[in-house]
DNA sequence: GTCTATATAGCGATAGAC
DNA sequence: GTCTATCGCTATATAGAC
C-alpha cells in the first residue's frame, strides 16, 4: 500500500468490497465452504488481484473478524447512551431479534464464525475468541452497575442463552423458535435483582 | 454386503472401526476439514478400500449422525430408569458435565455436528436436526410430567442453555466456565415449578 | 496497481490387479 | 473382500505481462 489515505478511503475500494464479501460469504457458507474464488467474484475482483490486497486466505478471514470486532464496537457504544443498564441489555438482545431471519437461516454471525475458527487452533482463534469477550465484558460492566457481585456469571447465562437459542433455531429452521426465546430472555433481564 | 450378520458383527470390524475414526475426527476437526485419507489412516484401513464400505464421503458422515442418535438414544432410555422427571433431567445434564474437558476443546459433539450441517442444506441437515430433536423431545416429555404446560418453551431453554455454555466454552477454552453454568442449570432445575 | 494464465498440492472417487 | 495406483477436479497461491 502506497497511500494509507486513499487505501481505505473510497466508498466502496476494492479492499472494502473485499471484506464485504468475505464477511458475507463466511457466514452464508461457512469458513470452510468458501473459496477465495467465490469471494473475488462477489466483490467483483479479478481472482489474481485478491492477493495485492491479502497476501493468504487467513489474513483475509482475519480481516473479516477485525470489521465484526469494529462493528460489535459501535453497537455496544451506541447503546451506551441509553440511561440504564437493563435498556442496554434490553437493547443489545433487539439487535439479535431483528436478525431473527439470518440467524434461523445460518446462526448468529459472531457465534457461528468463533465456534468455528476456536477449532483451528491458529491465531485466528483468539482474534475470533475477542468478538465474544466485547460482548461479554459489556455485558458484566452492565450487571456490575445494576448492583450484582455476580456480574461475570449472569453475563455468561445471557450470552449463553441467546447463542444456545440460535444455534437451535438454525439447526431446527425455526425462526418463531428464536423470537420466542429472546423475548424470555428480555422478561429475564426486567426481573433482574 | 453378502453376510448381514458378520457385517456389523465382529467387536471392530472395518466398517465399525471407519464410524468410530469418522465420528471422533468429524469432533475433533470439525466436518468439512476431515478427509477421507484422515478418517482411513485413523481406523487403520487403507484408503481405496474405504469406498467398498460406503460409497462417498457423505455416506460415512450420515453414519456417523446415525452413531450418535443410536447413542443418544440409549442414554435417554437408561435415564427413564430412573424416578422422577427432575432425576432423569439432572442425569443428562451430569452427562456434559463429565464430559466438560472435551466440551472445551472442541464443543458440544452434538451440538457442533448439527450446528455445522446446518447449513450444508442437503439430506444431512435433516438427520442432524434429528440428533436435536431426539433431546429435545425428551426432555419436552420430563417438563410434561412435572406437569408443566409450557414443556416446549422449557425444554428449548433448557438445551439452549447448555448449548451455548458449551459454545462459550470452546470459544474461551473455558471448562470451569461450563460447569459453573451447568451447576447453575442444575439449581434451576431443582427450582422447577 | 491490475489482471491473465498457470504452477502446485491435495481432495474425492475409481480402475483394476490380487 | 482387499489394496495400489491414479484419474480428474478444484483449491490456494504465484509469475509475469500490462
């Protein structure tokens, strides 16, 4: 890269749509499933060109979890703004909810792509492993100021509980299966201590 | 096949010794990383002679599902043994918890597999939903017997939970965090209605 | 920076001797 | 039934023209 600025400045730079692509298709396939050539195509990228971008599949599949590590980021700071801690949690599960249909249809997109990556047993593995810590420890400092000793616990039960339900709603196709679940899992959140 | 007894017969016949080294390496590297080379030099059978016993590689995976609903199977029907719905609930639970040091490094085996086929869409996804469905339904059976009208929603809750403990678990290569929150499904059960 | 053509390796599956 | 040798394909990655 000559110039950093122009780099990843363009609205929809060929390294952007790159990216783009590859997060898509890793979760509609599955890390495994998907090709190098399958993701040149879908950003419209020439097959050779790939690698003036990245130089192996693996530094791209990392770029991947950097954009869902940037994107997990926002949220939780947006959700920040709102005045107590229960809206927050409250406001994090809408999130999933909203992705109802994509989850029933391939899983959640932060679980199913660290569950898979912790088996490679390389380095992607941890950068996978830190998309769950964000959640996780957002989740603690929330149970934290409602009060509860028991923070890094609860938020291990919430986190469980919304990863258990897409992975069964995507196993099961059943995207009423989901909704369901979120929706006790918010009544869980109201009664909190 | 010309002998359907000597068939299944022997105590590690080719056949059975080719499920075994498929069901553990399909665990441990996950389904789309394991080759059929792999799986033949595990079960100590050369790799030609893999096809006179099935016919493709998806045929060795479904035999491999069929193994592990078998399995399931017994050990629901031994847990029916016992008293009362709470035991027999409790029992399967300890059944994960014994098997917390595998959960970590690799996941829930029936859990990961079916998450994984999933999104194969083709026949495999159905038989791995039934590996599901077969708990899911037992334990549906247990709530209904503690006289519960909401069996359905509890039985998800109760699978999804452990579910995604043992997604955590992996994804953390956490193993207290797995038995802490299959002690807390535990109290949970107790505390059932 | 961009793109075509291709090297290289490993996969599932088969042929055919024994 | 068993095993070796290998076909055909597709993947990642590279070479090199432009």
């Amino acid at each position: 890269m000559t110039d950093s600025l122009t780099a990843t400045g363009g609205p929809s730079s060929k390294r952007e749509r790159l990216v783009e692509g590859a997060r898509d298709l890793l979760f509609e396939q599955g890390v495994e499933r998907t090709t190098i050539a399958q993701i040149a195509e879908r950003a419209d990228v020439p097959l050779g060109n790939v690698y003036y971008y990245y130089k192996t599949r693996d530094e791209l599949v990392e770029a991947v979890i950097e954009s869902r590590i940037a994107r997990i980021r926002q949220v939780l700071g947006d959700l920040d703004r709102r005045t107590t801690p229960k809206a927050r949690l409250k406001g994090l599960t809408a999130t999933w909810d909203e992705a109802a249909r994509e989850v029933k249809e391939n899983g959640c997109p932060i679980g199913t792509l660290a569950c898979e990556l912790s088996r490679a047993h390389n380095e992607l593995s941890d950068q996978a492993a830190q998309m769950i810590r964000e959640i996780l420890d957002w989740m603690e400092r929330q149970f934290r100021e409602l009060g509860r000793r028991d923070a890094p616990a609860l938020a291990v039960t919430l986190l469980a509980a919304i990863q258990g339900a897409a992975q069964l709603a995507s196993t099961l196709q059943d995207e009423a299966l989901f909704r369901r679940e979120i929706r006790r899992i918010r009544r869980w959140i109201d009664g909190i201590s």
